[in-house]
C-alpha cells in the first residue's frame, strides 16, 4: 500500500525544521560560550592588571619606606599588597667601574671616589670601624676613548680621619691632580699613558697622596673637561688594597596576589656641593683649607 504524497512531504519538512533548530541552537551556544570565554579572559586580565598595578606600588614604597627609615618589610597601603627590600653594598673592590651602575658624566660634572666607609644604619655618616677604609697613597685613573678625549680634574680630600668621623673637619686638606689625554690643550695637565685599562683607553696614576698616622684620604672629586658626549671611569687600587662600597643597591619586591614586580635603584653616597672647593685658597706649598 503505497503512503499519500502529502504526508511525505510533511515529513521532510518536519526533518528539516529540526535540523535548522539544531543548528541554531549550536550558533547560539558558541556565540554564549564565546562572550563567557572572553568575559572571563576579560576579568582575570582586569585582575591580573590590578595586581601587578598594586605590586609596582608595593615596590616603590618598599624602596620610599628604606631610604626614609631603614624599614625592609611591610605592607602597602592596599589591601593584599606587601614589599621585601634588600640592599646590597654598590662598587667595592680593587677594580671599580663606574659604568657598571650607570654612571655618566657631561663636561664639567663631578663625579665622587669614596677611600672611607659609610654606617650601615646612617649612610651619611663616615666610619672605618667593623669597615674596609682605602689606606693607600695612590691609585690608577682610566677613562675615555679614541672618539672622545676628555680632560680630568682630580682633588683628593684627606685629613685626621677620627676628628673627622666626630664632625670636626679643621683638618681637612685637598691635593690637586690634572690629565689631558690631548696635548697642549691645558697647560699644566700631566699626559696619562695610552695603553688598554679595562674599556678604556687611557690611565693616570694620582699618587704621593698625603698619608700617616694621622692623615688618610676621605674622597676624591673627578671633574670630566672638554668631553662632548656624557663619560664614565673606572679606578683601580694598588696590590694589596681596595676601595670601600661606593653607596647602596637597593631592590624591592612588591606581591599582589600572583603578581610580583621588582623595582631597584642605585644610591651613591652623598658628598658636599662642587661650591664647597669654592671654599678653599691656594697657599705655598700645596691647597689648604
């Protein structure tokens, strides 16, 4: 017995609705899933964002908190938010680069050569108890390149160095030493050898430092001349001795969450003003105060 043409064609188009439902509903489920997935990528990004955010912060305040006072935990002003600091002694050794901390000098900067320690707990105040203090009379200078020829003015600072340390300074006195890799552009500069020192090209020796007993060498102030781009050195102590921490590494990690960000600066110990050797008139037989 054979079936009505109407009711098969009910049938296919029943089939077909079906399948048009079906695939309807499998669009409307990706478009569902897909602004899900992105809503929730959207949230941990915000998230992620927030904490990192709150983290840097963290960071900056661990590093505000230990210069201001010496604190190296603590939490931030934010909730779930904390900061660990860490200093580290910057520069000491026989052989000190400058340029390993980023230190560049234009034409007429001073840059400062520490011969004395700082106190761990005052970074302004001198010391040499418990501390490695440079006790030498001379030192190597090395700096500049074929490219650039700058001029170097030297003044070491020396004096009593327990009146010093107490906040006498009467005893201070200054030595001057001058280099031009260039000659007869200053007259009167001494001539540093040209030979290789590290990634630079030239080196002086300062020496006959005034030294006994008494008297040791506090500072050194370096002044770059005649350089056209900013300029680094690096100095270098005799056999048997070494230069003291020249100021503070300072790394802080601020935690949010799962974010972590670290943040670190380069603290060189202060000196006095480039006014301050305005101070000072020459006398027969050397500069004193």
């Amino acid at each position: 017995m054979s079936v009505p043409a109407f009711f098969k064609s009910s049938g296919r188009n029943s089939g077909q609705a079906v399948l048009l439902v079906l695939l309807g509903m499998a669009v409307v489920l990706t478009v569902v899933l897909s602004i899900a997935s992105r809503s929730v990528t959207d949230v941990s990004i915000t998230t992620t964002e927030e904490e990192s955010s709150k983290a840097f912060s963290a960071a900056e305040a661990g590093i505000e908190n230990f210069l201001s006072s010496g604190v190296t935990t603590g939490n931030f002003t934010e909730s779930g938010a904390s900061f660990n600091v860490v200093p580290s002694d910057l520069g000491a050794g026989n052989f000190i680069n400058f340029a390993d901390f980023d230190s560049r000098y234009k034409n007429g900067e001073v840059a400062t050569l520490w011969f004395v320690s700082h106190d761990d707990n005052n970074p302004n105040q001198m010391t040499c108890t418990g501390k490695p203090c440079f006790s030498g009379n001379s030192f190597d200078l090395c700096w500049g390149s074929n490219s650039d020829l700058p001029a170097l003015e030297v003044v070491v600072y020396y004096g009593n160095r327990d009146q010093v340390f107490g906040g006498n300074f009467s005893s201070i006195r200054v030595k001057r030493y001058a280099f031009d890799p260039q000659a007869g552009r200053s007259p009167g500069f001494a001539t540093p050898s040209v030979e290789d020192c590290g990634d630079y090209s030239y080196k002086a020796t300062v020496d006959s430092i005034p030294i006994n007993p008494f008297l040791g060498p506090l500072f050194a102030r370096i002044r770059f001349i005649y350089n056209s781009t900013p300029q680094s050195f690096a100095v270098k102590a005799p056999v048997g001795q070494s230069f003291p921490s020249q100021g503070r590494r300072i790394s802080s990690l601020g935690t949010a969450g799962q974010a972590s960000r670290r943040v670190e600066v380069v603290e060189l110990y202060r000196a006095p003003l480039s006014i301050f050797e305005a101070g000072l008139v020459s006398k027969t037989g050397g500069l004193t105060k």
